[in-house]
C-alpha cells in the first residue's frame, strides 16, 4: 500500500504541471522551429522521412538503433540522411550511407541498448545550417529543461514536413522507477543508467512516432536521444518517456568513430 501510494503521489506531482490524465489539447508536437534552430538535426529517408538523428562528426550521424535495424551494416541501400532543412520534403543535401554501426546486435527487439552509428558515403559540408553538436557525458540535474526537435507526429495519422520543437522535462530515475515499478517487478522492463527519463511541461505534448533517433539536447550539448519507450503508454500519455542516455555510451560513440573513420 506504501508503495502504491508513493506512486500515485509522484504522478500527482506531474499532474501539477499539467502532465497526467487525459490529454486535452489535439496534438502531440510543440511548435515549429525557426529555421537554422537545430543545425544539428538530420532525416532519415527512405521513400520519406522515417527516423530522426544528429550531426556529431563530419561523417557520422547518431540515431536510434530500431530505426534502421533492418538493414544490412555493411549494405545500407536505399537510406540517406537529408540535412540543413527544416523541410523533409524540400531543400537541404541528401547524402548516402555506406555503414551502420549498431550497439549490441544490429536486429535486437529489445528496447535496450537502442542507439547507433551510420558513417556517411562522403564528408558533410558544414555551414549555417549544417553543423555537428557536442554529445556530453555530463550529469543532468533533475527537472532540467531539455530540448527535442523532430518531425514525429503532431496529431492522428498526421506527421509535419516541418520540424517541430518541444521542451521537456528531465525526470530522475529513482522517481522514474517508482512511477513503473509494477512493469519492473514483472520484468517487463528495466531502466538502468542507460536510460534518461523526460516527461513533457505541458498537458497532451509529447515525442510521437517519427521522433526516434532525434537528440535532446541541454545547455547546447546532446544529453539523450529520442528512443523505443520500453513501457508503451502511447504518445503525450502524461507517463515518463524512457529515453537513450547519452553519457552511458559516451566511450562507444568516440571509439567507434575512431576506428571506423577510414
């Protein structure tokens, strides 16, 4: 009874921001952002947006493992990254990939782990609206604010050629574990030191399908990036998004471009 009774109280502490319950507003985004905001931010195209990522070298781009875990490492055809516009539809360069380098295994189901690597055919050009961002093994705060940006969905079955930018929540992971701690104890999930929980300031705003592989970024740096919840409340439920901490794959990240930059 304790323990359900701290759980109700932490969920009550988000329906103070106006979190929790039945969402009220129609859409799911935040607003959309000015051109030139997130440089940082890349497409994943096949026939169409599918994923988003972030520029973090010249040649390598950062996303969400599920999103292209059903293509070959070393064959990645019919993928490319489009960058430098807010529009997936129009304007900015689209460049090839030629490697997709997966943490754990390439086609794992599981949402742990969910972060990866594709390594470009050729250089970026870098510009104004091209530019790569730091990733940051920092500590963040609880409640810190963090931005997302993607072009996930906005409301039913209606995803935006624009981009879209949210502020979040950063929600510690002992408060995090408390709110799904009947879902651990069945093990049907676990959140680990890899995981970064964020809930969204407003009620009926959240990260939707077609933000995986987008980055959360705090004071500049990307700290998180959008990822398969583990727990599926559906989009903008008022529940903690458990996000792909970024600071826990920090080494991966840097050996891996490292070793694969020939």
């Amino acid at each position: 009874m304790l323990h359900t009774l701290t759980i109700v109280a932490l969920l009550a502490g988000y329906a103070c921001w106006g979190i929790v319950g039945s969402p009220s507003l129609p859409i799911f985004g935040g607003t959309e952002a000015p051109q030139g905001a997130a440089p940082y931010q890349v497409s994943l195209q096949e026939r169409g947006h599918f994923c988003g990522g972030s520029i973090v070298d010249e040649r390598w781009i950062l996303t969400a493992r599920h999103c292209i875990a059903k293509y070959n490492r070393h064959l990645p055809k019919n993928i490319s990254v489009l960058v430098g516009t807010n529009d997936n539809r129009k304007g900015g360069t689209k460049y090839l990939v030629d490697r997709i380098l997966a943490y754990g295994r390439m086609n794992a189901s599981s949402a742990k782990d969910d972060i990866a690597l594709l390594r470009l055919a050729s250089a970026l050009k870098f510009g104004k609206l091209v530019r790569k961002i730091k990733y940051s093994a920092a500590f963040i705060p609880d409640n810190a604010t963090l931005t997302v940006t993607g072009w996930g969905r906005t409301q039913s079955d209606d995803r935006p050629n624009k981009l879209q930018t949210l502020e979040v929540r950063h929600v510690a992971l002992h408060r995090c574990r408390a709110i799904y701690a009947k879902e651990i104890a069945s093990n049907w999930t676990s959140i680990g030191e890899e995981n970064l929980c964020t809930v969204s300031r407003k009620k009926g705003l959240g990260t939707c399908h077609g933000d995986s592989g987008s980055p959360m970024v705090w004071k500049g740096q990307q700290v998180a990036l959008v990822s398969r919840n583990m727990v599926n409340k559906g989009c903008a439920s008022g529940y903690p998004h458990i996000e792909t901490r970024v600071a826990f794959y920090y080494d991966w990240i840097r050996k891996t471009i490292a070793n694969n930059s020939d």
